[in-house]
C-alpha cells in the first residue's frame, strides 16, 4: 500500500508546522511573491542602517535635487539628501510600529470577539453595537484627535492603531467562535463539566485561531497604510527620521522636476503593503479559510 | 438497440494527488439505463456513485477529470460535449434532484415563482401554458391545493412538500432521465417513505428513466427495477432488483444485507469487518479482499472482471461468487442481546416537562418557567440499571431534547430526575457535582462535530481521565491504549487527527471518551445514523459489547425502527414531546400499538421487494403540540371523535405489559387496520 502515507501523518511539532505551512504558501506564485517581498522588507528593515552608502541626514544644500547618478542612485531630494538612504531606511519605523500594533489588534480584538461569540445573547448585543459604532467614525479624524492630544510617540501610535484596527478582528473572532460553539464537541466539553476556562483554551482557541491569525496579518497591510497616511499628514513619525509617509508628501510638490524622490518611498510603501496582502491571502489558503466568505472591512 | 437511452462506457474518473500519481474514483464503468427503467445505485460514502450519477449528466466534479471512456446520451458523449450544447441538454432532456433539494430552494421567492423560472429555462412554453403547467406539476408531485401552494415561500412548507416541489421543478422540462441522488436522506422516517411512493408513481406515470443513487438499500429497495452495487469505485454487482435483495452472489452484498438491522428480527445483525478502502490505496487484488469471507489466495493477487451470468442475468466481479449461489439471505446470523437488566431503577424521569419558550421578564426575574404548551411534557420513565431503553419518535418529537435534560444541559420546567433511587439530579449542569457529571456522559450523532478537529485521538480520550480521575503520565497514556483497544482501534491511532479517520472510527474515539469516565449511563443521540449500513452493525455490536463488559445503561435514542429493534430492551415512542407508548421492545413491535407506532412502523423501508410501507397517516408537520387533548389528534387516522380533542388519553396496559396512550380500548386497536 504505497499510497497509503497520503492518507496518514503523524502529529507534528509547532516549527514542523509552521515549515509546512510556508512551504505550502510558497508553492503558489503569488505567494512566493509576497512571502519573497515580505522577507526582503523584513531583512532590509534590519540591516538597512548598516548598509546605507550616507548619512541619512547630512544636509548639503550644493547637492539639492541631483538626478540619480552613480553616487546618489535615486538622486537626492530638495535638502541635498540621499533618497536611496532614507528610502531603504524609510520602512524601519512603520514596519515596527505597525507590526507591534497588530498584535495588539489581534489581542484585543481576538478576546473581545470570542467573549462576545461565547456569551452571546444581550452582552454580545450591547458589545456589537459599541463595536459597530466605533466602526462608523472616520479613524483618520479620530487618529488626528489622539496624537494632537497625546502627541506622536511610539507609546501613543502603537496602541491608538491597535485599537482602531482591532475592531474588524472582533468582528471576525466572533462569527468563529459562534460557528465552533454550536458544535457538539464544545456540548461534550459541556456535559462533562470543564470549566469555562478549559472549554475556551481547549475547545475554543485552536478553533479560531487562524481565521483570527489570518484576519490579523490582514489588518496589519491596511494599517501600514493608515500610518503612512498619518505620516503624510505629519502626525506619524517626525522629521528628520526617514519614512515613506513623510518622503512622499515632502516630495509631492516637487514631483514635475524630480520624479526620482517621490517614486522611490511609493514603490517601497506600496510594495510592502503588496507582499503583505499576498502573504496574508496564501497564509489563509494554506490554513484552508475561504477569505472570500467574511464580511469586508 | 434504441431503447437504451444513457450508455457508459469504460468510464474512468481520478484526480492527481498531491504527489501527482493519479487516483480512480470510478475505474472502468460500464452500464446501460434503459427507457422507463429505474436503477439503484447503491454503495457507501466514497464508493464514487454520487460522480457517476454526475458523469451521466455531463458533469464532472472540480478537481476531477474524466480519464477514459464516455457517457452516451441519445449517441452524444456528454463528458466531451461543449458547456453551451450541455446546458441545452440538463434541466430538459436530463434533470438532477440533488440531496436536500428541497432545502436548496430560494428562501425568499414564492414556490410558484420558482416552478416558472425553471419552465422558463427548460421549456419553451409562454406564459399561459406555464400557468397552467405550474398547478399540472404541483397536481402530479400530489401537493395538496397547487393554488395555494404556489403562492407561498419554501419555508411554509414542510421538509417533505419542499422535496415535492424540487421533484417538481425536475418534471418541468419532461426529462426523458431523471438523476436522484440521495433524494430522501435527511428526510423523516414518514416523510422520506412518501416521497418514495410518489417517485414510483412518476415513473409509472411519466415512463420517465430514473437513476436513483442512495447509501440505503431500504429506499433502492422500494424503487428500482436494477440495482448496481459499488465499492470502491468499481460495479461489484449488477441485476434485478429482486435478485440482488433475494439472493445477492456478492460477498460485499452479501455482508451488507446482512448487516442491515430488520424489522422482523430481534437481535443484532452480523457486522462486517473493517471499512472501504480510501482510493488509491488498493495496489493489486480484490477492492474487497480484507473484508471478505470468501476470500482465498487468488483473490489477494488478481483482480476479478465484472462477469455476465446469462442464467442469473446478473453481472458480479468475484472469484468464488459460486460459493454464494446457493446461499441465501435467510441464513442471516443474528447475536441475541442477553441483557443482564436488573430490577434495581437507575434513573427515573418523573413528570418532566421542558420548554423552549422565550421566558418573559417577570419569570426570568423569579426564576421560573412558565409555558402552557411546553415542547416536552409529562414524561414518567423508570429506567432499570443495565437496560437499553430507546426513545423513538419523528423529526422534532424532543427524543433529544430530553436527553439534554438528562445531562444537565437543558433545564427542566418540571419534573424531577433521580438517580440510583435516591440522588436528585438537578436539570442545570452548575447545581451538579462532578461526580454527578461523570456518570451521565453523551455519544452523538454526527462524530464529525463531536471530536475536536484540533485535537488528537489521545487528546480526546484523556480529557475525561484527567478530569474526573487527574490521570497523569505513564498512566494516563496505559488507559488511553487501554480503551482503544476496547472500542478495537489499535495503540497507532493516538497520535491521529479527526480527519484523519472513516466516520466508524470517529464514533469509537467517541465511544472510548464515553467509556472513558466510567459512566453508569450513556445517552446515545442517533450514534449510528451518520454511519454507512456497513459499519453501523459493528458500532452496534460494539456497543452491546461494552455494555455487556461493564454494565453500563443506554438511554438511546433513535428515528430507525429497526435499529431501535435490534439493540434495545424497552422503547418510548414520542410524539410532539409526549409518551405515546412504552414497553419491551418485542411487545411494541408488535400488535395490539397506538395508531402513531403503526404509523412508524409501517413507515419502515425494508431491503426486502416484499415488504412494502404502509402509510396509514399523511406526512404533515405540525408546529407545536395541541393545547388539549390527545397530541397525536392531528394525523391520527382511527381518530374516535370528541374525545380526542378534548380528553388526554389515558395510560392503557396490555397483556405482556406494554403501556399504551390512547382512548381507543386495547380490544380494539387489536384489530389490525390492514
Ligand atoms: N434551541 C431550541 N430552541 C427552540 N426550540 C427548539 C430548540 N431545540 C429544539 N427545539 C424544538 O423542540 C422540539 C423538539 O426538538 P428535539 O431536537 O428534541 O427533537 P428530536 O426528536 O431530537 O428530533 P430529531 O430527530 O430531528 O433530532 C422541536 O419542535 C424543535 O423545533
Ligand atoms: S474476489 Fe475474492 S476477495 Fe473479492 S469478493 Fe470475491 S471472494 Fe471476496
Ligand atoms: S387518542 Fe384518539 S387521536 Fe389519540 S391516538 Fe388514540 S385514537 Fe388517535
Ligand atoms: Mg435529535
């Protein structure tokens, strides 16, 4: 019975799994592609300040606007600086902001969500409907509140994102743990009389976990996104500190005479946020969850 | 010959597997259906019937592709015919009633409105004569009033009238082959047997060519003028009807008929060994091989041909299939059930009634239910340690929401539930200890949803060890083995996975988590209804087995008769939440019963062309139980007037101790309506 081995595999540690399920994600081209953009963002974000060919920000006013050459590769922007330091730089900042502030969207929004999906009834009502109206104000406006109160730092920006982001999560977190209770395994556990704690640790959790995983690394594209406009608009990371946001708006009334330093931050925002996307869409498929079914936005 | 109408040919169908071998789901089919013929297919889940019934139409599922051979309808190969000439064909010349048709109708569009788009596509008929052809058809599937019918929405009808109109909208473009698959699983006993009938009346009356794919000889039984028996993707066994039932010279059919538990014999059937093997893991030799008793060496280094018996104008792939010839069902092996019942009472329900109802402020802030009408209502059972008592009763009749309020899960309006004679039980799980948790435990219906998806064998089966005996180690892990090896699952399956089992060893892992507490009561809610016929018999006799090791009492509840027969001591029939009959199951099964068990009972689809249903009573749904009066009134066809409606119906005890709920004397209900 050689075909047999398809049917059977043997329980497998967490680091087998989680191999298993790049592999499987790199086995489809997009995302190869995304996985491929993700690492090469992540890589870069670490060893961009010892590769960086100058000072990020050596002021020259002599060097202002320089096309590329073989010197400055992306040219240099309207300070004299180099926009292929401050590009290859420009993503530190947002990557780990971002990032830290998905998880704290995946935490409070994951628990939130399965206490709503498991208690149900009133609470999840009166819950929702906070959750929902949260929902309907515009973030950005919110977001701006904040930060002109609280001001731009890491401690304010981290939270204040993943709180704004989390709210899709509870959403998500809460239609898959109302799907799993119904199940009569959650009604054994029951009947047996484990605790609450164990249903939701044993029973619940490894249920939920990955559509609640995925909707996460989703999250974390659209907040990339949000903090780069945040940047934009100068509420995100300050000057001189190098960032995409920041690069962008800086350099958008200069675009018609010097294209080179407005394009470069673009194509590395907006790659990023791309291999993020396609890394999120194959790490669902390869977990088996249909995106296509939950709710948008 | 041009009375052939669907000719398959050398019909293969695979898929690659993720190593990129290719795997047959159908290997090298062939068959002819005939005009006006109706043809079983039958065989268990994974057999590759449902994508044969599909190949017929032309389809082949996604991720699947058609690897040789053709299928010929009026000389057109549908599986290389263009999607534009195909569409042309389905709905009109060849029309499909999926499973749970009936469910798939568009909820928010009225019945009538549906029927037209389905002439409007299939037909070419304006809109007068699609008038006229819409009340035509819901006339010929025999729901009552077409007017009024085809002017409500799919959900104001009950499960069986929604399967009527699916057939319905199937008959709309007067196809010449009718595929079914599964038409009636999932529909109630009653439900599904009248549906039946009607098929036999369409095709009698159309001459319309149905294929009729089901896992339940009992229905193809009640059809079909051939069956074909698959396994594992091949025809195993081919010919009339009542040949293959009477005298089936397959040893897969052989073993199939008889584990098919029958109305008329006490006792458990003889299970067969094993289960299907997943496709593509047969290398060489007979598909059938480990499981076969007739087996010899050839059979496990060749495979047999499908051979045509002129004499027996019968088809079969077997080596010694001579061996069968002589043999017939009747020799079917029965275990007598040897219960060890005891006088003493282990759990007796008093009075209790349970209510579903929406709790209105006031009761809620006291604390209390208040429903005159409550879902379940006066139930008195006393049950004996070491029985097996079934409750049985149609779709809805609260068999498991009893169950819930015996394990603590649903609380009771009223009623107490006492245990071993003297402990109170309370209905609400906070108010038990665990002890008292511990020797109730539950096996359900569809192990799918009862294991954890995320957890291993081991896992599941250690949860109650370390919960009520804190079992750790080398001793957690001894008990794990340990109970594998009662439920016959071997040390190698801890470290599986749910998916990674057949839906039979699923229901032993949860066995194994029942037995695992030790229980004194296990409550069975449809165990085996989920099952395939072939493994149903061994999970019944496992379970008697066990019961028989450790004395353990089921409360099992059932919608199949003669399951309920063959493993139970006692049965409770209910309907609409309340008692209609109780007694030792011979007695039950046998005259004088109340008008409803009659009804079940003649509902009762035998793999036997002998043995017809009987239906006494329309199969109507009703919504709740009359306020007054017997609850059965509404569908009850030897109703005695007045006093039905008015007066509950008192408890009446026959000779042998049955006792029956109805104002008709037991003198009376003696006499048999047919
Ligand atoms: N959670 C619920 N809320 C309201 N009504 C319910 C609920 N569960 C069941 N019911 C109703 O209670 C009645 C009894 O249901 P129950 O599930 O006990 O039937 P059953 O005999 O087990 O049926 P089946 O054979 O379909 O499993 C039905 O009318 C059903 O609609
Ligand atoms: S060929 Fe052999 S193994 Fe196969 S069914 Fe016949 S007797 Fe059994
Ligand atoms: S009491 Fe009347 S309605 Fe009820 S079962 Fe008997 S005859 Fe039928
Ligand atoms: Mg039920």
């Amino acid at each position: 019975m050689k075909l047999d081995s398809i049917y059977k595999e043997e329980k497998k540690s967490a680091f087998a799994k989680l191999s298993e399920i790049i592999i499987t994600m790199a086995s489809r081209p997009s995302g190869l592609i995304g996985l491929s953009i993700l690492v090469f963002h992540i890589i870069l974000a670490f060893i961009s300040p010892y590769i960086a060919p100058h000072d990020f920000k050596a002021i020259d006013p002599t060097l202002m606007l320089q096309a590329p050459s073989a010197q400055y590769w992306f040219g240099t922007d309207d300070l004299g600086r180099d926009v292929f330091t401050r590009t290859i730089l420009g993503g530190r900042t947002a990557l780990t902001i971002t990032f830290f502030g998905s998880l704290i969207a995946l935490l409070w929004g994951g628990l939130l969500g399965i206490f709503c999906g498991l208690v149900g009834g009133k609470i999840d009502d009166v819950v929702m409907r906070i959750v929902d109206a949260f929902l309907s104000i515009p973030w950005i406006l919110a977001m701006l509140l904040i930060v002109s109160l609280l001001g731009t730092s890491t401690e304010v920006l981290i939270p204040a994102l993943g709180f704004f982001y989390g709210k899709g999560i509870v959403r998500v977190a809460r239609a898959a743990t109302h799907d799993v209770i119904a199940k009569d395994f959650i009604v054994s556990a029951r009947a047996r009389g484990h605790s609450n704690f164990s249903i939701i640790w044993n029973e619940i959790i490894p249920n939920v976990r990955d559509a609640i995983l995925v909707e996460g690394a989703m999250r974390w594209s659209w907040m990339l996104l949000g903090f780069s406009s945040l940047s934009f608009l100068g509420f995100g990371v300050s000057p001189p500190t190098p960032d995409w946001g920041l690069m962008i708006s800086n350099a958008r009334g200069l675009m018609s005479f010097a294209y080179w330093a407005v394009i470069a931050p673009i194509v590395g925002l907006s790659s990023l946020i791309i291999g993020i996307n396609l890394t999120a869409d194959a790490f669902a498929k390869a977990l088996g969850i249909d995106r296509s079914t939950k709710a948008p936005v | 010959m041009t009375d052939i109408i669907q000719k398959v040919k050398n019909l293969s169908i695979g898929f690659r597997s993720k190593k990129g071998d290719e795997i047959l789901i159908l290997k090298n089919i062939s068959t002819n259906i005939k005009k006006g013929e109706t043809v079983g297919i039958v065989g268990e889940s994974g057999s590759g019937k449902s994508t044969l019934a599909l190949a017929m139409m032309g389809y082949v599922k996604h991720g699947l592709y058609t690897i040789g051979g053709e299928c010929q309808f009026n000389s057109l190969n549908l599986l290389k015919m263009k999607s534009k000439d195909l569409e042309k064909i389905r709905g009109r010349k060849i029309a499909m009633i999926p499973q749970n048709a009936g469910q798939a109708l568009t909820p928010n569009l009225k019945i009538g409105y549906q029927i037209d788009e389905a002439l409007q596509l299939h037909s070419d008929l304006d809109e007068k004569e699609r008038e006229k052809k819409i009340s035509e058809l819901l006339n010929k599937v025999r729901l009552p009033s077409p007017e009024t019918i085809a002017l409500r929405y799919p959900h104001e009808l009950s499960g069986g009238q929604q399967q009527r109109v699916a057939v319905a909208m199937a008959l709309a473009g007067t196809p010449d082959l009718l595929l079914l698959d599964e038409p009636t699983t999932g529909l109630d006993v009653t439900t599904q047997a009248h549906v039946l009938e009607l098929l036999n009346f369409i095709a009698k009356d159309t001459g319309t060519s149905m294929v009729y794919v089901s896992h339940d000889l009992g229905a193809i039984a009640q059809v079909s003028d051939r069956i074909i028996v698959m396994y594992s993707g091949e025809i195993v066994l081919e010919g009339p009807s009542r040949d293959i039932l009477k005298r089936p010279i397959h040893p897969y059919t052989h073993g199939l008929l008889k584990s098919i538990p029958k109305l008329s014999l006490a006792g458990l059937p003889e299970s067969m060994p094993g289960s299907q093997p997943q496709p593509g893991t047969i290398q060489s030799g007979c598909s059938f091989f480990d499981r076969c008793n007739f087996s010899d060496d050839n059979c496990k280094n060749n495979s047999p041909q499908l051979e045509f018996l002129k004499d027996l104008n019968t088809s079969v792939r077997c080596f010694n299939y001579e061996k069968l010839v002589n043999e017939s069902q009747a020799s079917q092996t029965i275990n007598k059930i040897k219960n060890k019942s005891q006088d003493k009472e282990i759990l007796n329900l008093s009075e209790v009634s349970i209510s579903y109802a929406k709790q209105k402020l006031l009761d809620q802030i006291f604390n209390r239910i208040s429903d005159d009408n409550p879902t379940v209502k006066d139930i008195n059972i006393n049950i004996k340690k070491g029985e097996t008592i079934a409750l049985v009763g149609e779709s809805g009749s609260g068999k498991s929401t009893i169950l819930k309020s015996i394990a603590g899960l649903l609380r009771t309006k009223d009623g107490l539930i006492r245990f071993d004679e003297n402990r109170n039980l309370s209905s609400d799980l906070k108010e038990r200890d665990p002890n008292d948790l511990r020797i109730i435990q539950l096996i359900f219906q569809n192990p799918d949803e009862s294991l954890n998806p995320n957890h291993t064998v081991e896992e599941i089966i250690a949860q109650p060890l370390k919960l009520y005996f804190g079992l750790k180690g080398e001793e957690l892990k001894k008990n794990i083995i340990d109970l594998l090896q009662k439920v016959r699952l071997g040390e190698f399956y801890t470290s599986r996975y749910p998916r990674q089992l057949s839906g039979g060893e699923k229901q032993r892992v949860a066995v194994a988590r029942a037995f695992a507490a030790k229980p004194d009561i296990i409550l069975c809610d449809e165990v085996t209804s989920a099952l395939d016929v072939s493994v149903q018999a061994a999970v019944l006799n496992l379970l008697q087995q066990l019961k028989e090791d450790f004395g353990t009492t089921y409360i099992f509840v059932s919608h199949d008769l003669a399951v309920v027969r063959a493993i139970s001591d006692r049965v409770a029939v209910l309907y609409q939440g309340r008692l209609c009959e109780v007694g030792p199951s011979n007695d039950v099964y046998k005259f004088p019963s109340h008008p409803y068990t009659e009804v079940l009972l003649g509902a009762v689809l035998e793999p036997d062309p002998d043995i017809k249903p009987k239906l006494v009573a329309e199969d109507i749904v009703e919504e709740r139980p009359p306020e007054k009066g017997c609850s059965f009134q509404g569908r009850c066809s030897r109703i005695i007037g007045d006093i039905c409606k008015k007066e509950i119906p008192p408890w009446q005890l026959t000779d042998s101790g049955n006792a029956i709920r109805c104002h008709i004397p037991i003198k009376e209900l003696q006499k048999e309506q047919f």
